[in-house]
C-alpha cells in the first residue's frame, strides 16, 4: 500500500506502509497502533499503475546497466514517486540514489 501526504500540490511526499507496519497498526492489543491509526487514516491511498510498472521496469534496468542492482519493490516505489511528482521520504537513501528522476526528500 502507497500512502501520500502534501499540503500543497507539487510538495507531496510518498509515504510507504508495507504490511507488517499495517499489521501491527491495527492490532488492537497494540498501543503503538492506536495512534498511528489516527494519522495514517487521514492519508490518501494511490495504486500501482500500469504506467509505474512500465517505469518501474525501466528504472530496474537502466540501474543494472550502470552496475547497481535496485530491487525491485524499490524501482516500483520510485516509479510511483517519479509518476506522480512525489518527493521519497526513506531511511535508506542509499537503495533509491540510483534512480536518477527520483527526488529524495
């Protein structure tokens, strides 16, 4: 799931929530969930799209012809980013600096 945020368009930022997060947001024996819950709901929901796949391919390859190997859950979240104008908020800058349209935030 692609979860997004912005304030103003043009400056919205991509926020990835992948399913342990998830899992443990809604457990509700989870107090840590409880509180993220409140503010992931407020977040809209944008799909995977044919066109972030085709981008998504071609990110993975290009990388791999400059030496880099991007996994590929990467090159589709930077594909989404890339399509949609989104800065990527990451702890790990290092698995998206290969993907040159890519703006880090």
């Amino acid at each position: 799931m692609l979860y997004y945020a912005g304030e103003k368009k043009g400056d919205q930022i991509l926020i990835l929530v992948d399913s342990d997060v998830l899992i443990e947001i809604l457990d509700e024996s989870s107090k840590k969930g409880e509180a993220a819950l409140k503010k992931i709901v407020l977040l809209e929901v944008t799909d995977f799209t044919k066109n972030d796949a085709a981008l998504s391919a071609k990110l993975e390859v290009k990388a791999e012809k400059k030496g880099s190997k991007a996994p590929r859950l990467d090159a589709m979240i930077a594909a989404v980013a890339i399509n949609r104008g989104f800065k990527l908020f990451t702890f790990n800058k290092k698995h998206f600096e290969v993907f040159d349209d890519l703006v880090l935030f």
